[in-house]
C-alpha cells in the first residue's frame, strides 16, 4: 500500500484525508512540483525546491518549512514506497489549507496542507535504447498570465492536454494569441533550426522548467550546439529540423510528426541523440 506524507504524518494513502474546505479543493489555491528521483536520487532538487519558494512567494503563501528541510522527507518517503522500484517521482503540493468557510479572502492563522507522494517513473532516455519519439499537435494557448507559477488550477492545461489525447498525441504545443510558441500542456518546448537549439525565453506565458534550465546549461559547459532563447512562430515549427518536449517526468522528447506532417526526416534526430546523451551521463552521474 503506498504510503504518503500529510500534515507531518507518513500514512498510507487510504487514510490521507483533507477537509472539503480545504482551499486547494475549492479555489485551486496552491502550488506543486515534480521532482525526478533517479535510483533514489533527486535531479535537480535545488532548482525544484527554489522554484516551489518562487511559486509560494508569489501567491503570498509562506510556509513553516525551510528549503532544506525537504531532502529528509523525500527520502523517507521514497524508501517507504520502495517496493515502486528505484526509479519514482516525488509529487509535493501545498495548499493555502482549510478556511472556516468558503470566501475568495486568503484566511488569516490557517495552517497550509502539505502533501506528497511517490509516483512510479519509467526514464525515457534509456542507454543502447532507441527513442519512439512522440506526436504533437499545435493548439491555441487559452491560458492566463501567470504560467509562470506552478499551480495546481490546471485546467488550463487539461483542456490542451485533453486535445493530445483526442487526437492520438503525445503533447498539444500551445501557441498565443500573437502568433508565439509558449510551451506544451505539460512540458517546455525546444526546436532545431540550423543546427541551433532554440526555445522561448522565460517570461510569464510559460513555465520556467528545470529540464529546460538544464538542457540549456548541458549545452553552454559542452558548447557544440548554440543555444538561442527567442520567441518561437508557428512557422518556424513547422520548419524546424527537430522539436522536442522536455519536463522532469518525460525527460527531452522527440517530436517526430507535427500536426500529422513529419519533422525532419520523421525519426529523432542528431541533435536530439546528443544532447540525450549528455543529459543522461548527468542523470546517472556517470559525466
Ligand atoms: N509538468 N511547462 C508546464 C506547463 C509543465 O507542467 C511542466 C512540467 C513543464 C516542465 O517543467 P520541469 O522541467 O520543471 O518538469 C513545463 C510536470 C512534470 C507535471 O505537471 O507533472
């Protein structure tokens, strides 16, 4: 039975409970993260953690909990749940917690919900393993301007995500209202273009991934491939040589048909196989 952590309690999942006035029930109210835990070891945690404060800070949310003090809740909670395999991702939410009642007024002397729990994680990225790769389609972003903060109101990111789904696909590629590449329903957005690896810069229409952060940090120590961090059109995905998706529960992708049309030659590319590769040797820490 998989256990969890509650408000301070490691239980299992059948007895976690939260009030129907919790905030994050009724509003939304809250943020989260996904953190990759890799043979027992978390990637990125650092970058997670910071981004998580960065989240809380700007909903106004402050919490009792330093950020070093998540590593030992972590691991505690990934050697409850070993039996999950080695490989598994943390998922912690934290919520506004539970109001006397039900008023858009954040409450004052309410104790935030934290919660978390251990995901199974398969790695995409595999040694000696050729890739599938995945399909997209393109979709308008109909999101608010705030995507920058990992909240846990996602519909935003259903409705797209529910889009792939429908049409068979991997990942639903949002773009604005002016014509720009944001991200994907639940990953960041990379593409090839003459040998460069480009991707949108950060900003509040999109999320600031870790994966993405990394990728373009790999790039920069290793500098075969330069990196551009431009806004991206419609068009210039429809021409790219390769796109990709990254997130920390799918790794770096590779798209390999757009819209039902072939990207690139249809198979992962070159670029792709490299920078997989040098993200690999990070994550099992063989580089
Ligand atoms: N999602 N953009 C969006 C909208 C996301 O939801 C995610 C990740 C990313 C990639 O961020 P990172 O590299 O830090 O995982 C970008 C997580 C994995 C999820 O919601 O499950």
């Amino acid at each position: 039975m998989s256990q969890v952590y509650l408000n301070g309690e490691f239980i299992p999942v059948e007895e976690a409970q939260i009030s129907v006035l919790d905030r994050g029930f009724l509003f939304g109210d809250g943020v989260y993260e996904v953190i990759p835990l890799f043979n027992g070891k978390p990637l990125q945690q650092e970058e997670h953690i910071a981004r998580l404060y960065r989240s809380l800070d700007a909903i106004d949310l402050s919490i009792d909990q330093k950020p070093e003090e998540w590593s030992k809740l972590f691991q505690t909670l990934f050697f409850l749940n070993k039996d999950d395999g080695d490989n598994q991702s943390i998922y912690l939410q934290i919520t506004r917690g539970t109001g006397k009642v039900r008023s858009h007024n954040y409450p004052d002397g309410v104790k935030p919900t934290v919660f978390a729990m251990t995901m199974p994680f398969i790695p995409g990225i595999q040694a000696n393993q050729p890739h599938a790769g995945g399909k997209a389609i393109t979709v308008a972003d109909q999101r608010w301007q705030r995507c920058d903060i990992k909240s846990i109101s996602l519909l935003g990111n259903l409705i797209p995500h529910h889009s792939a789904v429908q049409a068979g696909v991997t990942e639903a590629i949002q773009i604005d209202d002016q014509g720009r590449v944001t991200e994907g329903a639940s990953s960041n957005v990379f593409v090839i273009c003459d040998g460069r690896i480009i991707t949108p810069p950060l900003s509040d229409r999109i999320l600031g991934g870790v994966t993405r952060a990394l990728i373009l940090q790999l790039a920069a120590n290793d500098s075969r491939y330069i990196c551009e961090e431009r806004e991206l059109s419609a068009n210039d995905l429809q021409q790219a040589d390769e796109i990709w998706i990254t997130s920390s529960s799918r790794e770096i992708v590779p798209i390999i048909e757009l819209d039902g049309v072939s990207v690139g030659s249809g198979k992962p590319g070159p670029v792709w196989e490299y920078m997989a590769g040098l993200y690999r040797s990070y994550r099992d820490g063989t580089s």
